[in-house]
C-alpha cells in the first residue's frame, strides 16, 4: 500500500458511523440511506463520488479502521478482498502491524490511549500520475492543486451551503503546512449563535421523518401547518479576511396540496417517496446585489437557478449526479 501513502484529501466529522452506515459502504450504489427520510445522503451518489480523486478510500471512526480497495489488490491477505474493517481497541496490536497507515490519522489528535477515536476521519489518497494508468475506475491523475481549485469553487457557495442542512454548524478547510509539519486555515465557515432553540429548528424535519407514519399526521389545513423560522448568523473566515453575515430561513412541514400529494397512495402511484418539506432563505439585510438569481437546494445549494429573491429548499428528487432536479424519466441530470 505503499504508493497510497503521499498526498491525500482528509475529511474529519465529529460524528461516528453507525452499523447501517457500515453497512451502505458494503453495497456500492445502493445507500441504506434512501429509505431514511431524515439524511441529506439519501439525495445524491454519496460516499461513492470519492471514486473521481482516489482508488483506496479508508477511515477511522469509534473503535474501527476501514480501508476499501475495489480492485482488491491492495489489502492483505491471500483472497480477493475488497474492503476489511479492522477492530483497533479489540486488537490494539494492529497499531504496530498497520502502522504507517494509521499515522495519518493522529493528524487532528482524535485518537483516546485506548485506540477509540473521537468521531470520523476520512482519508482519500489521491490518484497520482503513476497509479493512475493501472486504474479501472479512473485513469485522470488528481493532483493536490486540483484539491486547492475543488476548496476554491466551495469558497464561492460561501454561508449557502450552512444555510440549509440539519445539524452541520461550522466547516473548515485547512492545507498541511510542511514547513511546519502542521495544518494552516485555508477558509473556514460558523454559526456563531448557536443554542439549543436554533439547533432543534434547523432539525426540525428529523422530528417529523422519525415516524414512519408521519404523512398520515400531517393537516391539510396552511394554517395548521409545522413552519418553523431560523436567524444564523455566520463568521466567514480566511487567514487575511473576517466577515460576519446574517441569513434567515423560513421552513414549513406540509400544508394544502403539499399534505395530499405526499399521501401514500400519491406516492404508490408515480413511484417516488414525497415530502412535502420546503423552505426559503435570504440574506439580511438585504444584499448590495440583485437576488433574482436565489437558487435550488436540496438542503445543500444545486447548480439551479429560480428568478426569484429567496433561495428555494426542498426535498427534490435529484438526478444521480446530483447537478439537477430530476425532471423525467432520465436519471442521469
């Protein structure tokens, strides 16, 4: 595994994987998330977009190493294998056995004496000029200024992509600084008046989607319907630059049609899983610029663009590429 270990994209999340989330990384292209109403996940390729920068993806989370080699050439051992998952704590001496593989994830100092490690680190070696010809998923080589452009187009959605998501309160880009062998801000955005009244309206929809017959709750009366208001403000940061900005969304769970098309029997009859949850957000005061450009969410911002003065949330069903609104029969954007 050797030729894996160079420059690598690492993604760190406080969470940590759950059994389902095991077990959707086993069935490549068909997440346990789709039937779960309450994940972002459920709406677009997921875990398997990694495959566009790298050919081993691994990650450490709780008590476990995770390393997934689809050609199964990688991995010790005399079978084919194409991913292993590895009970670090249970079996503190794979700390010396994988040890180069492991030093990576000290980088954010996670790890407890015992081998638990606090949340969920990520590690995406990229696909360089000499691995890249004996690719089967790709033969275009990734390289770490092709990870600085990616951290640049993710500048420029800037606050839109907190604006949104359910439980996400702050993301920051960092570049490894070999000089002195630490990390250094690259960009970095929080919400700043985060309490528990903002945290339970931004998770909101999860309140609802927990139920399994939650549709059947639902009144078809607007006035009766669930709407709930969020103020964020949010700290925009870069290592020459702070700002500081103020967005509201507005978001609503059902109500008139919205209620009646979600209802079972709609959704038996055109084959797609509705809910009818729908928000807007702005920004205020109001912007220098013109927002008739708000665009399309999907709890995350989509390349789509409405005409209107408020960004539009929704749960859209979304092509498999997740750049477009599903519009027909072709899944494909």
């Amino acid at each position: 595994m050797g030729s894996f270990q160079g420059p690598a994209l690492c993604v760190y999340n406080s969470g940590l994987f759950e059994e389902n989330d095991f077990e959707s990384l086993r069935r490549l292209g068909a997440s346990k998330k789709w039937d779960d109403l309450g994940k972002t996940g459920r709406f677009g390729i997921g875990f398997n977009s990694v495959y566009h920068i790298t050919d081993l993806p691994s990650f450490r989370s709780g008590r476990h190493l995770v390393i997934l080699d689809p050609h199964a050439r990688s991995l010790p051992g005399d079978t084919q294998c194409y991913g292993k998952r590895w009970d670090l704590v249970g079996y503190p001496e794979l700390f010396n056995e994988f040890e180069d593989q492991l030093e990576p994830f000290d980088l954010f100092d996670k790890a407890e004496k015992d081998g638990f490690f606090n949340g969920t680190l990520f590690r995406f070696p990229l696909r360089t000029v000499e691995t890249a010809p004996n690719s089967q998923i790709s033969k275009r080589a990734y390289t770490s200024e092709m990870v600085e452009n990616l951290f640049s187009s993710f500048m420029k959605e800037g606050p839109l992509v907190l604006l949104f998501l359910k439980f996400v309160e702050s993301i920051e880009l960092l570049i490894w600084d070999e000089a002195t062998s630490t990390t250094k801000l690259y960009y970095s955005l929080s919400i700043e008046n985060v309490d528990e009244n903002l945290r339970n309206s931004r998770k909101r929809l999860n309140t609802h989607v927990v139920n399994p017959n939650f549709l059947d709750t639902l009144s078809e009366e607007i006035a009766d319907a669930d709407t709930t208001t969020s103020i964020m403000q949010i700290k925009i940061k870069t290592p020459d630059n702070e700002k500081h900005e103020e967005w509201i969304t507005c978001s609503q769970m059902g109500g008139g049609k919205a209620t009646t098309m979600a209802r079972e029997e709609y959704k038996e009859a055109i084959g797609l899983r509705l809910v009818p949850w729908a928000g807007v957000g702005a920004k205020v005061p109001k912007m220098d610029v013109d927002l008739d450009i708000g665009q399309v969410f999907c709890f995350l911002p989509l390349p789509t663009h409405t005409g209107f003065p408020v960004h539009i949330n929704g749960c859209f069903e979304l092509s498999l590429n997740r750049r477009d609104i599903w519009r027909g029969d072709d899944l494909g954007g």
